[in-house]
C-alpha cells in the first residue's frame, strides 16, 4: 500500500492521474470509486440519500457505507473536501 501511495503523489497533474488509474484500475473500479466520492460530496451538502442515488446510481448500502466512512472514519474525506474549496478560493 506504501508503494502504491507514493506512486500516487508522484503525479503531476490531472492528465498523469488519468494515464495511471487508467492502467492501474479497471474501468468499474475507476467508476466505483468515483461513485463514492460523489456519494460522499453530496452527502456533506445534506442531499437525501434518495438524491443521491437518482443522480449516481449509487445503492443505498453504498450510500450507508459511505455515510458511516464520513461520519466514523478518518476524516480523509473532509480533508481532501476542505482543500478542494481553499484551492478554488
């Protein structure tokens, strides 16, 4: 798992994430992952989980899991959430 993180911040750009998860990722665990982190954006804006599965397709136990990651986890979401906003200040 070190190995993969340190591959990651290696990244440049948007372009070379797009040329590495392309490689690394299969296009539904690309799509997967994608799909939780929109779960877990629209979640933090208050949108009901009836919402968020019309707009993502997203099941409800992936919506629940991903609720419990925001509200018990490790704050990684919120983190990256917060420095997303600073940046497009």
């Amino acid at each position: 798992v070190d190995a993969l993180f340190d591959a990651i911040l290696h990244l440049k750009d948007k372009e070379e994430c797009y040329l590495f998860f392309e490689d690394v990722c299969t296009v539904n665990e690309l799509l997967s992952l994608s799909q939780r982190f929109e779960v877990a954006r629209m979640l933090t804006e208050k949108k009901t989980y009836l919402e968020i599965a019309e707009k993502t397709g997203a099941s409800t136990a992936t919506i629940s899991r991903v609720n419990r990651s925001l509200n018990y986890g490790h704050d990684g979401y919120q983190m990256v959430f917060e420095r997303m906003n600073e940046a497009e200040q």
